[in-house]
C-alpha cells in the first residue's frame, strides 16, 4: 500500500513540476486561454478527416457505417494478403478514417503511412503519399465548406488507394527479387 502512496506522490509532484513549466512558459493569460478553449470546445463532424466527417459534408448521416465498414473489410482483406509494414501502415490510415472523432491534428499520425509508402511504395503509391504534402488539400480544415470536406475525402482516397494499390505479399517478394537482380 506505501508504494502505490509513493507512486501517487511522485506522479502528482512531475505533474505540479510541469504545470509550473508551462505557466512559466505560457504565462497567466496563456492558462485562462486553454481553460477558455477548453471550456468552449465542440464536436463538429464536418471539420473531421474521418467517415463521418464525409457524411456529414455530403448531408447523409447513413453514409457513415457504410463507409466505415468498407474500411474496415478493405483494412482486413489487404492485412491477410500482404506483409505487416504495408498492412500496418494501411491501418494506421484506416484507424484514422473510422474513427468517430478525429481532426486536423489527428492527421498528423498520417505521415507515417506517408513516408512509408514514399520511401519503399510502388510510383503510384509514392504519387498518392505525396498527396499529403500538397497544401491546398492538406489546409483545407480552415476551410469553410464545401472545401473543408477536402479533408476527409483525401483520407478516403489514400486509404482506398493505398489498399488498391498494395500487392500481395507473394507479388512484393517476387518485386524485390526482380529489382535486385537488376
């Protein structure tokens, strides 16, 4: 019992010290300001890189399990076809898009999948990852709509792409033995 009291003590005395860094940092006003943003936060479906965002940009509410589910089964069936990277980095893109609030920020995660697939994808994959870093379609969630719907309409085409686009795992090998052979 002393060592979860310890415990509890160290955690609330690293989280006073970082609370004291970030006053020092921000400053009084800068605290009232997150308090204030926090306090004010609300879920807006439209501004989110997901399924749901896409429903809700298109006025059709039904849309979302549907899209959700296609992700998901073009998530499972690239997973069992494929190797793990490709098949990880897939579902890092798929997690992103069905899940049910997401934003901006959250895409951040995508870059993974981005270099990934820039690095060692087919020239269609790299075309697709390069989508990312095109900033009109990337800055399109402080849009107002329709353009703010950019966001997750990319999401959707890079995960679909990406799942189109990946070879099954016996067509990678054979790929990588051609190209050294070369």
């Amino acid at each position: 019992a002393q060592k979860k009291w310890r415990m509890l003590l160290g955690y609330l005395g690293s989280a006073l010290l970082l609370g004291l860094v970030s006053l020092s940092i921000v400053g009084r006003s800068g605290m009232e300001a997150y308090v204030d943003l926090v306090t004010r936060y609300a879920v807006v479906p439209q501004r989110m890189p997901t399924a749901r965002g896409l429903a809700a940009n298109l006025h059709a509410p039904a849309l979302w399990p549907v899209l959700t589910i296609l992700a998901c089964v073009g998530t499972v069936w690239i997973a069992r076809r494929t190797s793990f990277r490709p098949a990880f980095f897939i579902g890092v893109v798929a997690s992103l898009f069905v899940s049910p609030q997401s934003y901006a920020h959250d895409c951040a995660v995508l870059l993974l999948p981005a270099f990934y697939f820039l690095s060692r994808g087919s020239r269609a994959q790299r075309a697709l990852s390069a989508l990312w870093f095109i900033p009109p379609l990337t800055l399109a969630y402080g849009m107002d709509p329709p353009w703010v719907a950019l966001e997750p309409v990319l999401v959707a085409v890079f995960l679909a792409g990406l799942i189109a686009l990946t070879p099954p795992a016996s067509a990678v090998g054979e790929m990588s033995r051609s190209t050294a052979a070369h």
